[in-house]
C-alpha cells in the first residue's frame, strides 16, 4: 500500500511518511533515519516501488542528521 501511495500522491505520502516518523520519534523514541529505513524497505521488498524511485522519496522525506 505504501508503494501505490508514493507513486499515486507523493506529496501526501510525503507528509504521511514525515508524520510517522515524527511520531515514532516522539512517542517511541525511535530515530526518523530507523523508521525511513523500515518503511522504505517494506516498500520496496513487499511493494513495487524500485530501489532509484524509494531513494528519490525518502531522500526528500528524511532528515539528514538526527535531531538532538
């Protein structure tokens, strides 16, 4: 579902995805960099999005550093 998500409305997945993380983060201490990773290997490995599309969507999505 992801992966039709990103490829269908990527700007609400953007801020879908930016949610999560930002929720993970706060609610369960996990860094946004672990969750993007999860999340981008579950739409890659069980959706059909491809590793150069995944790359160019969480790249916008996830942050560079971790916040402190």
């Amino acid at each position: 579902m992801l992966s039709w998500f990103i490829h269908h409305f990527p700007a609400s997945a953007q801020w879908c995805v930016g949610e999560i993380m930002s929720e993970a983060d706060q609610q369960l201490g996990i860094p946004a960099q672990v969750t993007a990773e999860g999340l981008r290997r579950s739409a890659t490995t069980n959706g059909n999005l491809n590793a150069r599309d995944a790359e160019e969507f969480f790249s916008r999505v996830v942050p560079t550093q971790p916040s402190s």
